[in-house]
C-alpha cells in the first residue's frame, strides 16, 4: 500500500495521530494533556535502490555487512517512541539475484 500525500500534514505519506495523558489517579484525561504525533502510516510500502562501490576483494565481506546492518535495523525501531510500537521497520531484498559483486 503506497500512501498518498495528505493534506493536513507537513510533509507527504504522513498522518497525524492525536494522544492524551491520562492522570491514573482520577482516571481521566489531564488537563493540556492533548498532543499530536506526526507519522508514517503503519503498512506503508517505501522503495528505494542502494548502490555501494566495492573495491578489489571487499565484495564478500561487504555484503556480509550489509546484511548485518539489515537485521539489526528489522530487530530494532527507528526514530522516536519505539517501546509505544513507533518506528518499526522491515527491509526486504526483493530480488537477490540482482545482488552483483
């Protein structure tokens, strides 16, 4: 699913969700609690291409690396908020075969 701009936000592919602190004690919204979060919709689909320059004899190691880099950043969040569930990634190589050393 490829997002379209939205209008009510700054920048494009983005939507703005709007949170409130509560107070435990009284089991209500505090007051000037209201926010709002600016954020990439979940399921959003982005696509993009990297080119690396390998040099003599690095090629092996620096896709190793690369798929390294990979892992960690679908293990983990980008961003701000992650423990709320915000900024979860997952990178897919579509076509390994397209993968040159």
């Amino acid at each position: 699913m490829l997002n379209q701009s939205n209008v009510d936000t700054d920048m494009p592919y983005t939507e703005i969700k709007f949170e409130n602190t509560i107070d435990r004690v009284k089991g209500a919204a505090k007051q000037g609690g209201l926010r709002n979060v600016e954020r990439v919709p979940a399921g959003s689909i982005f696509n993009f291409e990297l080119m690396l320059n390998v040099y003599e004899g690095d090629g092996e190691q620096l896709l190793n690396l690369l798929e390294k880099g990979i892992a960690l950043l679908n293990a983990d969040y980008i961003g701000g908020s992650g423990t709320r569930g915000y900024g979860n990634i997952k990178i897919e190589v579509s076509t390994p075969e397209d993968i040159k050393i």
